[in-house]
C-alpha cells in the first residue's frame, strides 16, 4: 500500500472514530437533558388508577415548599413518584458515556490533524528538495 493510500485509509478510520465520539456524546447530552427534566419540570400524580384529578407537584430542585420532599405522612403524593437515586442513575450513567465520548473525539480529532501535518511536512520536504537540485 502506497503512503498517500495508507494516509486515506488512516483519516478515514480517525474520522470513524471522531463520529463515535459525537455520537457518545449526542447520548450523554440526552442523558444530561433527561435528568434535567426530572428535576427541573413539575409533575402530576395519580393517587388511585385513572384518577380523574391528579396530585399537581412542584419540580424537585425547585419547590418552595415541601412537597417534593416531604413524603407520604403528610398524605403528599408527590415523593415516591419522582425519587433522587433515579436522577442521579441517569447522571451517573452520564459520566463515562461522556468521558469516552470525549476520548474517542479528542483521539480522532488530534489523528486527523497530525495526518494532515504529516502530509503538508512531506509536501514541504518536496518542495525544499526539488528547490535544491
């Protein structure tokens, strides 16, 4: 395989990898979208099966009042729909999606460029070398 072949063939696979690297992170910023939602929209909810006139709750970081908080002994309905350990699962889950998805977007960025070093360097040489004879 000739260099400018092996060249095409390695841009192509950095580009392969920078794409997953955007695609991981397109994933962790879901993540990071969904976890906002649970903890930054209010919520309604159902005290019986179809109930006709749900609990309205207040969003869980934003409450003035207890009732994301508080719990059922105060007859709040509010706690036990929304809980804290599933935000925090879906931003736990973001994390290493998120650090892979930028290694693999750095390594892919950084092989590309350095490919397209290379090749203006060997470009340069030849210049210089038909430049001295």
């Amino acid at each position: 395989m000739r260099s400018r072949e092996y060249d095409l063939d390695f841009r192509d696979r950095a580009g392969r990898i920078r794409a997953w690297g955007i695609g991981l992170l397109a994933v962790a910023t879901l993540q990071w979208t969904w976890c906002a939602l649970l903890l930054l929209t209010p919520y309604k909810v159902d005290e019986e099966p179809d109930d006709r006139y749900p609990a309205e709750c207040e969003s869980r970081l934003l409450t003035e009042r207890g009732t994301a908080n508080d719990g059922l002994q105060r007859g709040d309905w509010c706690q036990n729909e929304r809980d804290w350990p599933e935000v925090l699962a879906v931003l736990g889950l973001s994390v290493p999606v998120s650090v892979v998805g930028v290694a693999l977007f750095t390594s892919g960025s950084m092989s590309i460029r350095m490919s397209a070093h290379a090749e203006a360097m060997r470009e340069l040489d030849k210049y210089a070398d038909a430049r001295n004879t």
